[in-house]
C-alpha cells in the first residue's frame, strides 16, 4: 500500500512498519513494561457512544475552535514527539509546515532533532515550544529564553517523566544510551535497504540540536545525546520549578503530563493557562488511567477557566468528538503522525492530518452537531454493560437553540 491509498491512521503505521527496521517502528509504537496502558488508552473511547439528533440542518459544519487565544481550523495538534528525523529526514520541519498547512498546533519536542529556532521560522504561526525541566537550571531557563527569542507564543512543560520508564521492546533492540548499530540491528535493517541508505547518506543519528549549544564544541550526535542523557531525566522536579518558568515565561504556559485533580489545581494556581491531560502516550507507567478516564475528574476540579486538551490514544475523529463532550478543547496526537512522516514525508503528514478533519466532521455531521464548540455531555450514552444509563437529558435551552439554529 502506498500513502496515497491510505484511508485512515492506522494505514500509515502498516507502511511505516514495512519501511522502516524493527528498532525505529518499535521506538515509536512501544510503551512501558507489559504496554497494558497503550491498549487502556484505546479502550477507553470504547466506554461511551455517541447518540446522535437528527432532523438537524448539518449542510455546514464548523470544526474550528480557540486554543489560549488564537483560532484553529481544527480541534487537533501534533503532539510532541523525539528523534523524529530517525525516521524521516528533517522530520520536525515537515511536521510544523503540515500544521501549519493545516492550521493546527505542532508542540516542537526539546528532544527533536532539528532546533526550536529553525522549527520556528518554518512555522512561526503554530509551533509550541515543549520543554523538560532538566538537572541543571541555568539550561532550564536558557531554553525558557531561546523559545521567547525565537518568537514561540505557548510554551508546554511536561511534567511526567521523573524517571526513565522500562520500555522493553527498546531493550530487546539494544535502543539505549549509548546508542550503537550493532551487528544484529544492522542486519534486520538491511531488510529496509531505503531506510538503512538514507541512515548512511545523512551521518547515521541524526543530531539533537536543541541541546547542541550545551555540549563541548565540535560534539557529534552521539555525544550530544548522551549529554541529554546526563541531564535528563530529572527526579529533583518540583513545583518550585514550575513556578520559575511562571515567572520567566510572558506568554501562554501550559502543563503537560497530569492526571491527578489536585496536580491539576496546583498548575493552575501556579498560572498554568492550559493542560494536557496525558499519560505520556503509556510510554511511562504502564499502570496509570487513561487520560480520557480521569478528563471529568480534572474538569471538574479545575472549572471552567482552564483549557483542557486530550493526549495519548487518539486515532479517530470521533475520539477527538468524545474528548470535547468530556470536557477537552481540543485533543493531540504524536505516533501516527510520525508513521504518516516515515510513510509519504510531508505529503503523508498532510494526508494524516486531513483524514482526521474529515473524520470529525463526518461525526459532527453524523450526530446532528454543526459546531464543534457545540458539543457538550448529551450527545454522549455510557456503554458500561452493568450499569443502565438514566434517559437522556434534555439540552439547556440556549444549546437546543443552537443546535436549531446555530450561525458558530
């Protein structure tokens, strides 16, 4: 199958695992421990259907909506993704120009391969800056510095990764500090000899450049990935942290990483506009809820001041839908964007990211919805099997009027 032919997000990974060796498909697709908390994160869209109202004019929709802002074409962004030109070259450039195409976010990873200044001037509309706190401070509050030199409007600090998580599968691979092309690697990547021949023309491990400024001068990839590797994780995190970036960042800050009500009141207390509720794609703890299991806890104990956003497990529009009804703005996705970028390049991330348009509106359609913004709890039906649903609920008047005669 080519991208071209690709009718939906999991098209892209089937190519990509065709494309690309076992310890680059692998890096992307794997989780934590025993990946129980991948297959959560999908099984938990499978709790709720969506009930649809008919007799509704749908012949136009709108799916835009306003994220800390600044209106979007669609309620979706490219999460924030690492070593993303492994697996296709100048991979972080193409995925801010396809947002920006497409006129969604693209959360620009610190661990990316190209820099936040040259990812912003391909993109300086749509490209959030997302940063970990690191072990050293004077670094923590250089790249706070860089992201507002290079123009960055929202700046994203993840919080959920104290330590390094027990990804098996990159263990099995050998994909570990230092990385090095073993002799077992480099044979089952000859099975991708188009991989392996642009792995060799552009120098092997393509450099973090975010973090080249830090290292000795004249480092080569491998050495500016084990100095990240010394300054990150950092377990010494705290909330003291997150208060200085306050501080420091003028502009839109937003959380990445939480599930807990109370972590997420704190952010907010502390000045965060925004958060995104994840749990880091299950690459981390294999045991934690799903995002979209704790999303009414935080909206409730967040109100309705701060923006939510979904991350982890979405690949349909209609996962994107059920987060809105939830209580999220908007919702992120990272590993199909990275198959759709190993599969096509920029045209396979184009092709991704207009599926999923399609997608949401086909399901706005679908359930008598015109406006994104519109959706709200009644469009939703609870499909736990031991538990009888109380009979749908009327909608306020002011939503019913919408949904009649809605201008959004």
């Amino acid at each position: 199958m080519d991208f071209r032919s690709a009718i939906n997000l999991d098209d892209f990974r089937a190519i990509a695992r065709r494309k690309l060796p076992r310890i680059a498909f692998d890096f992307i697709e794997g989780g934590a421990d025993d990946e129980h908390c991948l297959q959560r994160n999908r099984d938990a869209f499978q709790q709720y259907r969506l009930l649809p109202r008919y007799l509704v004019d749908v012949s136009e929709r709108d799916q835009s909506t306003v994220l800390l802002g600044r209106r979007y074409a669609s309620p979706f962004g490219i999460s924030p993704t690492g070593l993303a030109g492994l697996f296709c070259p100048d991979a972080d450039v193409l995925l801010a120009q396809a947002a920006a195409a497409a006129n969604v976010p693209f959360l620009l990873s610190s661990a990316a391969n190209g820099s936040l200044e040259d990812v912003v001037r391909a993109a300086p509309e749509h490209v959030w800056f997302q940063m970990y706190c690191t072990r050293d401070e004077a670094i923590n509050a250089d790249l706070v510095r860089r992201a507002r030199a290079a123009g960055v409007r929202v700046l994203v600090v993840s919080v959920d990764v104290p330590v390094n998580s027990n990804r098996e599968r990159n263990r099995r691979n050998g994909f570990s500090r230092p990385f090095r092309m073993t002799p077992g690697v480099v044979l089952e990547a000859l099975a991708h000899p188009a991989w392996v021949l642009r792995y060799l023309r552009t120098g092997g491990i393509p450099m973090m450049r975010n973090w080249q400024p830090y290292g000795p001068a004249g480092a080569n990839a491998a050495q500016v990935a084990d100095l990240y590797g010394t300054l990150t994780p950092a377990p010494m995190v705290s909330w003291g942290h997150l208060q200085r970036i306050r501080e420091a960042w003028p502009g839109p800050l937003v959380v990445k990483g939480l599930l807990h009500p109370d972590d997420a009141r704190q952010a907010t207390r502390l000045g965060a506009d925004a958060l995104v509720v994840s749990n880091h794609g299950g690459r981390q703890l294999d045991a934690a809820p799903s995002p979209l299991e704790m999303l009414p806890a935080i909206r409730a104990a967040v109100g309705d001041d701060t923006e939510l956003i979904l991350d982890s497990g979405v690949r349909r529009g209609s996962d994107i839908v059920i987060a809105r009804c939830l209580g999220a703005k908007a919702a992120l996705f990272g590993r199909p964007t990275l198959f759709a970028a190993a599969a096509g390049g920029r045209a396979g991330i184009d092709r991704a990211l207009q599926i999923v348009r399609n997608e949401v509106d086909m399901v706005l359609a679908q359930i008598g919805c015109r406006a994104f913004d519109s959706l709200h709890r009644g469009y939703l039906w609870p499909a736990t099997a031991d538990r009888q649903p109380a009979a749908p609920q009327a909608a306020p008047a002011p939503v019913l009027q919408a949904a009649q005669h809605e201008t959004a």
